[in-house]
C-alpha cells in the first residue's frame, strides 16, 4: 500500500525527533580487568576503551573480543559484542565451601567471579588448587571447574609462589624430550668448532664474579698489562654449541626466552645438564666459550679486538662481596688474583667514567632484598648496598655487547639488537609538569641524555631524590630487542645488542649463532636467520621480557606483603610517592610502599584530586604533594589482593 507523502514526513519528523545514540565503531583488543570490576580494551591507534562491568557479555579477563566505542577521542567507551577467543582455559584459587558446594575463588582479582566446582577429585577447602574450565561464568551464574593440580594448603609459604608460576604459565619442569636431548650432549660439543679450532686460554687468570645464590655462570673475565694499555678477555659461554638451531632445547628456550628470579627460586631457561653444567663457566673445569678480546689504552679507549672460539678454565669463583673485600683491602685470594681484581677495578672506573662523558643515563634505585626462613617466610626486607664489584662486570659486559653490536652491523649481516628509543615528548612534558609539582621548575626537558642526565645531578642533595629518579625513569621508553639497530638512549651507544648472557637469555643465544657465522673461514651464503624470523623473535622476546619482569616483581611484593603482615598498628616514616583520585601511595625507607585511601583522610578535611599540579587538595586547607615525608600507621595487609593499606598519622 502506498503511504502519502504527509505519513512519510510524519514519520520522518518523528525519527528525526526520537534520541539516538551514535552507531559506533569496531575494534578488536585485549580485555584487562580491574579488580573493582570494571575494565579497558586495548587496540592500536586508539585510547583504551572503557568497559563498564555490566557491558562485558560474558568476556573475562585476558579474553581477545569484539567492541562497539562510543564517545570521542579523548575518553572512549564501548561494550562488548563477542568474544573471539578465551585468554584462559584454567584459574588458580582458595577452594572454599559455600552452602554444601565447593568453590573456586580466583587468587587474581581481575577474575572477578567464582567456579563451582565437580565434587569429584582429591582436594580440600583452604586448599590452593588450579581448575580447568569447564563452562565460563555469565552473571549472574557462576563458571564450572574441574580442578586438575592441587598447590598446597592456604597457610604454606611456599604455595603462593606456586600459584604465581601457574598464574603466569612458568614451569620449573622441563619436558621428557628435553631433559633427554640434554642427558645425551658429550661436555665438549663441536657443532660449530673442532677441538684444534678453538684456541686456548686455559692458562688465562679468568675469574667468575656473581651473586652468592648464583647457580649458572655464562662470564668470566680475565686481563693483563700490555705495551699499549690492557688486553682484555671477556669469555661467554658458548652455548650455541650444545643447543642446536630447532633441536627440543632449542624450541624450549625460544618458548621460555629468560630464566625467571623469583624471591626464593631460579627457573632456568635451559635444562639443569646445561644451565648448571655443561655450559656453566665452573671453577676448575674445561669450558667453551666464545671469547672477545679486546685491546684498551690507559685512558681505557678500545684500540682493537677480535672475537675467538675458545676453551678457558675458570681459575676462581667469586661472589660480589668477596671481590669488594678485596678491593677495600679486606681479604686475599692471594697475589695473583688480587692483582685480577685490581685491575679490572682499575680498568671498569675507567670505563664508567668515559660512559658518563657520552652522556649514560645512571638511576640510582635501592633494591629490596627479602630474607626468608627456611620454610620460605618472609623475616626481613632489606636495602641492598649497591657495591663497586657489580659495576666492574656491568661494564665489562656492556663493553663486549657494544663491541659485538658493532662488529655484527658492519658485516652486513642480521641480527637481534638491543634497542633503547628516545623518550617521547609528550611523557616529557608531564615529568615536566610533575616535576614542577615538587618545586623542580623546568622550562623545557628535550629529548636528549645530557639533559636528562643534568636533571638528575640536580636533584642528587635533595630528599627525595629517590622519587625523581622513579619519575624519571617512568618518562623513558622500554627498552626491547629488534632487528634494526636503532642505538640505546640510556647507555648513549650507537650499537647494542645482549651477546653476554646466554645461559638465561635466547636473544644471546640468537647472536651466539650468528658471531659464529661470521667467525668461521667460509661464510655460507645463506645468512642463519632472514629478517622475519629475527623479527618475530625479537618481538616474542621483548614481550616475554616484560611478563618475566613482572612476575619477579610480584613474587618481592608478595613477601613484602607477608613480612609487613604481622606489623599491623605499627607506626613508619615515609615519603608520598604518587598520588591519584583515590588516595596516595607512601614509600618507607627500605622500599616497602602501601596505600592511603581518600577515604581515611576524612579528619583532615574534603580532598579532591588536581590533576594539573598532581597534588590532593583538602577542604581545610592541607596539600599533599609527591616527595612530602609523613608518618602513617599500618592498617590493613590483604595478601590476596598483594595490597599493604596505611593511614596517615
């Protein structure tokens, strides 16, 4: 039937009349949870998306989804039309009995829901266990789970560290295939060199320098006095050796790509038979090891090197401490290792000192040690003294990195490089601002290490200048692994690249195979990796990195958690380290940093949040500023939530 033009512009004037919402866009990203609920996605070329809890459809946190965003650019927000894929398929958590029904409750609180669980399996309330998941959880109704590993009870120290591992899919076991590939390597490999090949420096005074827990040592370091200066041995591990381009080692460590340093465990990147063995420069044992040797004046400038295959015998092992005891005077290894030691001290001052000259960008951060009893219970945290004899290996290595980056990129050949980019110049321009917060005023930060450098020189005398170093430190770029050769900010180095680690690190490994490409008498025509699998090995690394980063820091702030458990009332100094909308972070001396929500500060008047001068205003006239020194009381630890709560005293 045909309508007459009068219906059609009543129709259209009713439409036209009737709210309507912006039909939106789709975009594809990664849901990231708050533990209160809601949640942003992230995609490239926009904002993350805010996610209202209600408007989740089902996803949890980790899935892959589909978004409709609404609103501009500045603040977008969107709702979730599909789910892609599962960022999961198992959850670690506290069994407990609800109603006559077992549950699983996340430990993760971006899992902000409850499994219910098969009655059948062994497992208990209080313990921690993992399930698998057998129907995702759709509010109101709570997801399905069978659990397949039980952890441990609630109270043993230990199992948290266990269920962080499981949380972030690292395993301390290695697969049947692997340890067997392992088991059947001969102690002197010669995949890449005959014995006659590689020369030897068993002779050479070479000396180990690691912590006192180290289990794998991938350096040594030996010198002696010549005509023009020092020649200088850095020998590295060969690990290329045993591990073989695709064998099951190979495709393992690729997967794991760093060995993990918990606060009460190391989990290597390679089988034990390597990474404490085999390929371990042990005291008084035959070892390969790819050797830089290289040629410095007095003034500590490189005059020339070469890159060796070679066989050493480690003649000492040293912890940093015992070597800094030497230094001062303290302790003999007798004349011929001291007389190592002092020189490579001798040799390393003058290395850093040419380092800061170019401009090197040195943060001075205390770390935090956590000191466990024998059950794993945290006792104590301490500072750690940062002592000269880190820095002599520390420079070492940078030297022989940026020899081997160098070396590499003029033979035309590709490869992994450690890259560092400027910063960018807008997070330049909010340190500037925050900076300006704490009475350090600014006109212009550029983007070069002088400047960055001089800033930090400036603030060396002043109390927190601990906090300016973190801020600082949040403005710059992560550095990452690629394979162009973009130089490295930080070290003010125009090539770099890891060569010195690659017992627990595969990028080292990588350029392990490609030095011996170009060392050999006849180069194959076909290079060891094209640029796409350099790429895409670079990009897995550099994305590992940060998962591994994170979970060592997590496992410290667990035990820090724990340790500040039982000292709940107690009163401490600190000093305000950030501020946001909901309260203000404080840190104590020996690195410890809890919460102070807005809330607690009702006594002290109405506070809001001035985002423009990064300070939390109150009603009766009182300011917090970051780098203000309080006094606040320990109120409330949640392990669960890994959070320590204070209130300002």
């Amino acid at each position: 039937m045909k309508r007459d033009s009068k219906d059609k512009n009543k129709n259209k004037k009713n439409i036209e009349h009737r709210p309507r919402r912006s039909r939106g866009r789709l975009v594809v990203g990664v849901l990231e949870v708050n533990p209160r609920g809601f949640g942003f996605v992230s995609s490239m070329g926009i904002p993350d998306v805010y996610i209202a809890e209600d408007d989740m459809d089902g996803a949890i946190h980790g899935d892959r989804v589909k978004v409709v965003v609404y609103g501009g650019k500045g603040k977008p927000y969107g709702k979730i039309r599909k789910i892609l894929s599962r960022g999961t398929s198992e959850i670690v958590g506290l069994i407990r009995r609800i109603g006559n029904k077992f549950h699983l409750i996340p430990l993760n609180r971006r899992y902000n829901f409850t499994l219910l669980l098969d009655d059948e399996g062994e497992f208990e309330e209080n313990q921690v266990a993992v399930a698998a998941i057998e129907r995702y959880p759709y509010f109101p109704n709570p997801g399905v789970g069978r659990v397949v590993k039980v952890l441990g009870s609630e109270g043993d120290p230990r199992v948290g560290i266990l269920a962080l591992m499981e949380e972030y899919k690292i395993s301390a076991d290695f697969p049947r295939e692997v340890v067997e590939e392992a088991e059947r390597l001969s102690e002197l490999s010669t995949f890449y060199c005959a014995p006659g090949e590689r020369k030897d420096l068993r002779k050479k005074v070479a000396l180990t320098i690691d912590p006192s827990d180290a289990k794998d040592f991938d350096d040594a370091l030996s010198i002696e006095e010549v005509e023009e200066g020092w020649l200088v041995g850095v020998h590295i591990a060969d690990v290329s050796e045993y591990v073989r381009p695709a064998s099951q080692i190979d495709i393992e460590a690729r997967q794991r790509s760093f060995s993990v340093y918990l606060v009460d465990r190391a989990i290597p990147m390679l089988p034990p038979r390597l990474s404490s063995d085999l390929c371990s420069l042990i005291e008084g044992k035959d070892r390969l090891c790819l050797t830089v040797e290289m040629v410095l004046n007095r003034r500590g400038e490189l005059l020339r090197y070469k890159v060796i295959p070679s066989v050493i015998r480690v003649r000492k092992r040293l912890t940093y401490e015992e070597a800094q005891e030497v230094l001062d005077g303290r302790n003999t290894f007798g004349e011929e290792i001291d007389r190592v030691l002092q020189r490579l001290s001798r040799v390393a001052k003058k290395l850093y000192s040419r380092r800061k000259k170019e401009g090197m960008v040195e943060f001075d951060f205390p770390e935090a040690k956590v000191v466990l009893d024998e059950e794993g219970r945290a006792v104590d945290v301490r500072v750690v003294e940062r002592i000269f004899s880190y820095r002599i290996v520390e420079h070492f290595m940078i030297l022989a990195n940026s020899v081997i980056a160098e070396y590499v990129f003029n033979s035309d050949i590709q490869a992994i490089y450690r890259v560092h980019e400027r910063p960018d110049r807008e997070k330049l321009e909010q340190l500037r601002r925050i900076l300006a917060s704490v009475g350090i005023e600014i006109k212009r930060i550029n983007r070069s290490n002088r400047t960055i450098n001089r800033l930090l020189k400036r603030v060396e005398s002043l109390p927190f200048k601990r906090l300016v170093h973190t801020l600082v430190l949040r403005s710059l770029s992560r550095a990452r692994y690629d394979p162009v050769c973009l130089g490295h900010f930080g070290l003010a180095l125009k090539y770099y690249l890891h060569f010195t680690s690659p017992i627990r690190r595969y990028p080292d490994l990588v350029v392990h195979r490609i030095v011996h490409e170009l060392i050999k008498e006849e180069r194959s025509l076909e290079e060891p990796y094209s640029f796409e699998e350099l790429k895409d090995i670079a990009s897995y690394a550099s994305m590992m990195e940060e998962k591994t980063d994170e979970l060592e820091k997590t496992s410290v702030k667990m035990k820090i958690v724990e340790y500040m458990e039982n000292k709940v009332g107690e009163c401490f100094k600190g000093v305000i380290s950030w501020i946001t909308h909901r309260g203000i972070f404080v840190e104590l001396d020996n690195t410890v940093e809890g919460f102070v929500s807005k809330e607690s500060l009702d006594s002290w008047g109405d506070f809001y949040y001035d985002e423009d001068d990064f300070i939390l205003k109150g009603s009766k006239g009182m300011v917090f500023r970051l780098g203000d020194m309080v006094d606040v009381q320990l109120v409330e630890v949640d392990r669960s939530a890994n959070r320590i709560c204070f209130r300002l005293i």
